[in-house]
C-alpha cells in the first residue's frame, strides 16, 4: 500500500495480534501486499480469497473479526457477498476497501452489511486503524463518505415517513438513546464522549441492545430505528 499521512488511530485498544482477518481481493499482488501489512503489523490473517464465493466461504470456515473485503470481485461481487454474510448470519464484520469512492458503491455496500468503506488510496496507518476500529464495531469511512451514508438514511426517513416515534419496550431508556447514535454512524468512543460513559459501558450496551433485538449489525439497526420513527437527525 502507498504510504501518506497517517491518521490518528481509531477503534479498541485490542492488540492487534488478537484481531483475525480474511482478505479478499482479485488482484494477487494488492492482495498479497494487503495481508502482508496486516501479518506485519501483528494481525493474524486467517486466509485469502481472490473472488466473491471463495471470500463467503473462507469467512463462514474461519470467522474471522473482520473481513477486508474489494467491492469488485468475479463471481460475487462486494455487495453480494456482504449480503450473503448477512443472511447466513455471520458476526464478521466487513470493511470493504476498493479503488471506487462512488457514491452509489458506497451506498450499496453499507445497505447489504459493510460496516465501513476505505478508498485504496488511503495510506497503511490509516488502513491498519480502520482494521482495528471494525474490529471494535466501529464504522469507518474515507474522509467525505460519512456523510454520505448519514444523507441517504436521513433522505430514506424523510421520504418514507416511518411510524410515529413511540417507545421500545425491550429496551431501556438509555439503550433507546445509544441505539439512536448507533444509527446515525457514531462510533463507540464517540457516543461514550457525548454521553459521558466509558467506552465499555457504550459496548455493553450496545451488546445488549443486539441480543434484544436478536439483530448481528448497524444495518439492521438502522432499518429498525427508521422503523420505530425514531429521529436520527438529531439524537440528543
């Protein structure tokens, strides 16, 4: 991976070495590099796929904490294998990582299940920490992508109008408040900030909140929030 200014580091403290990742990419010598960066850097990279069926298989066989996943594979494509995961109900999260910043790809790929979108020409710090914050179940998107996947659920809410906001009675009232900037793309630091909680305390609830729900990722969040009609343009 090219090397450019490096990022501040996001996601959990967990050292790397514990974080198991699958990397799937068609082109052998970006993937060859990508899993080298990532055994470099102390992560264990449980295997490789180089197209979209491999990728869902070698992920449901090893299930690794996070798959690097290119949005552009023979047989599958990016998108489809993220909804495949979903379907069959695997906990990996996904982090694709692709040439294309195109709106519509992003979107897509964030709607069948990615956790987060990094561009290729993101530099191999800034990789590494968005490895490590999708293994926190943090999302993580390019500089100017965020705000794109908040736009389109804010635009779906509007034109879909959702139900009047109502309480959710498996929840707490301060799930019911962590759930709202869960969907909003928040990550986990970020709402413990806000909340003033410790980063644990936000995990936790978020672990509960997913149990409850008998939901496995933000998607479906998101989808339920909108549902409900809970307003996630402004959680506060």
């Amino acid at each position: 991976m090219t090397e450019q200014d490096a990022m501040p580091q996001q996601g959990s403290s967990t050292p790397p070495e514990h974080i198991r990742v699958v990397v799937a990419d068609d082109h052998p010598m970006w993937r060859d590099a990508v899993a080298r960066d990532l055994a470099d850097a102390g992560f264990e990279v449980l295997a490789t796929a180089d197209d979209g069926r491999s990728a869902v298989a070698r992920t449901r066989a090893t299930a690794p904490d996070v798959l690097v996943l290119d949005l552009n594979l023979p047989g599958l494509s990016g998108a489809e294998v993220c909804a495949a995961l979903a379907a069959a109900r695997v906990s990996t999260r996904v982090l694709i990582l692709s040439a294309s910043g195109d709106h519509q790809d992003v979107l897509d790929a964030v709607k069948a299940g990615a956790l987060g979108y990094l561009v290729k020409s993101a530099g191999r710090e800034e990789f590494l920490a968005a490895v490590r914050a999708t293994a926190a179940g943090e999302p993580v998107f390019t500089a100017g992508l965020a705000g794109l996947v908040l736009g389109e659920f804010r635009r779906v809410k509007a034109e879909g109008g959702g139900s009047p906001e109502r309480p959710i009675p498996e929840l707490t009232d301060r799930e019911t408040e962590i759930l709202k900037y869960v969907a909003t793309g928040m990550g986990y630091k970020e709402i413990a900030a806000t909340l003033f909680l410790s980063h644990r305390t936000v995990q936790n609830h978020v672990q509960n909140i997913f149990g409850k729900l008998q939901m496995h990722n933000r998607v479906e969040l998101v989808r339920f929030a909108m549902e409900r009609g809970l307003d996630l343009t402004d959680p506060t």
